[in-house]
C-alpha cells in the first residue's frame, strides 16, 4: 500500500476491533486498493469470462471481513491475511458448486501451477484446497504459512510477522510445505 503507513492501518484495525466503526470508514479507503490488487491477483488465474468477476470477489470478501466479530486484527500483514483466506474459500466454494460432485481424474498438480488454473482446472483447485486442509490438520502452523505466503501473497517477513515467529522458521515451514503439499496432490 504505497503511501499508507503500515503503523496508521495497524492501528486502525485495533480500533476497529475495539468497536470504533468510524475506524473502519477510515480504513477502508487505505485498503480497498490492496483488497483489489489481491483479488486481482486470484482472478487473472481465472478463465476470462468467470461468472465471478475481481470486483465480485472484493465486495463479497468485504461484506465477510466486516461480518469479522471474533478477531482481534494484530496488523495490516494480518488483516490481508485473512482477506486473502476469505477470498480463496469463496473462489473454493464457486469451483465446488461449479463442479459439483466431479474431481479432476486423477490429474498431478504441483503448488507452481496452481498459478494458471482456469475453469478446465477447477477439480485442481479443490484438490490443492483438500491436501492443503490435510497439511493444516497434520500442521497446522505449515497449513497458515501456506495461506498466508501462497494465498495471501504475504512475504517471509511478514509471514513471521502475522505468525510471531522467525523468518528462519516460516522458510522451514514454507519448504516442508510445499513438499507435503507435492506429495498429497501426486497421490491424487
């Protein structure tokens, strides 16, 4: 978010999460830009006539984010986090309801191309979805490094960050990861 001080969203978002809702009319303006580059980032791997277009995705995850009564947002790392899982459970949800009971024959789908999915990859999408929730309940630590690095397009830095934890850590975590994840979607 150039131009935005990361301090003045951090603390926007803690008096958002203290119940001042005239923080949130503040923040949104900071972020809106950042919640379209994320989605835009999701949707540019989709099919060019997606029946859920980047505009779509941002106000669906924003009515999901300001429904958020349990969190207590740490920081902007955090927020875009969350923002990020939020919009990948709703591009998750529209693949499932697309593909309906189908899975994708068998296919091999390494976490680099998930990069490329598009409706023909839908059943993919879910397996990478299904090995990522079988990662998060083996670890869930890695499957949070996953979301947040792959997903939420979050650094190392501010990965260790939402996470308190070291970089040194998140860089095992993100290479133990992958392979966990190589190997779930291999079996597949």
């Amino acid at each position: 978010m150039p131009g935005t001080l990361p301090i003045e969203v951090t603390q926007l978002l803690a008096a958002w999460s203290d119940g001042d809702r005239s923080a949130l009319d503040k923040l949104l303006p900071m972020v809106g830009a950042e919640l379209h580059r994320l989605a835009h980032r999701y949707m540019s791997h989709e099919r060019p006539n997606h029946t859920l277009q980047t505009t779509a995705l941002v106000n669906e995850a924003y009515l999901k984010l300001i429904d958020q009564r349990v969190v207590r947002w740490e920081n902007r790392a955090h927020f875009f986090g969350i923002a990020a899982q939020i919009m990948r459970r709703i591009l998750i949800d529209h693949a499932r309801k697309h593909l309906g009971p189908q899975r994708g024959g068998g296919k091999t789908l390494s976490l680099e191309d998930v990069a490329v999915l598009g409706d023909e990859r839908a059943a993919e999408l879910i397996a990478l979805d299904d090995a990522l929730s079988n990662l998060t309940s083996v670890d869930e630590r890695k499957g949070r490094v996953v979301e947040l690095r792959y997903f939420g397009g979050l650094s190392l830095e501010e990965t260790a960050e939402v996470l308190g934890l070291s970089v040194d850590t998140i860089k095992r975590d993100w290479r133990s990861a992958k392979a966990f994840l190589r190997r779930e979607l291999s079996h597949e």
